[in-house]
C-alpha cells in the first residue's frame, strides 16, 4: 500500500474545537483500549504545541464533557500565555 492511500483511509485525528475564547485551540483524538480520550491543545505565540487538558468521554455526556474541557483548556491556555509575558 502507497503511503497516500494508507493517510487518506485514517479517521481525522485532530480538529479545530468551537466554543473556545481561542480560535487555534485543537483537539486530539485518541483511542486507548477501545476508549475516547481527547486532548486540548494549542500552538503558542513561539509556534510551540502546548498540551493543555485532556479526558476520557467515555460515559459521559458529550456536550458537557467539552463545556468542561474547554473551560480547562482556555484557563490553562491563558495562563501559559501570561507565563510568556513575564
């Protein structure tokens, strides 16, 4: 199998998350044991990925899970913003 034909067949792993007070906050799907776990991030000022938050869906109820995580996410975001000020 061509390498294009193996990337094109693969789920989109990662995606722009709405709801955010940053529009170039992330998410990051990944499956562990058969489970949801999704990872907030987002690239600062410096072009560095930082990794902000993340949780397993897993049984929870979807629109609150990422209410919650986005709270994090921003809080941690701003924060590590600020951090870069000083």
């Amino acid at each position: 199998m061509k390498q294009w034909e193996y990337w094109k067949n693969l789920a989109r792993i990662f995606d722009t998350l709405s709801g955010s007070d940053f529009p170039n906050m992330k998410e990051l799907r990944i499956q562990h044991s058969g489970d949801p776990i999704r990872a907030f991030f987002a690239f600062d000022p410096k072009r560095c990925a930082i990794v902000l938050c993340a949780g397993n869906k897993t049984g929870t109820n979807e629109k609150q899970f990422y209410k919650d995580m986005i709270r994090k996410a921003d809080f941690e975001y701003r924060r590590h913003l600020d951090n870069l000020e000083k």
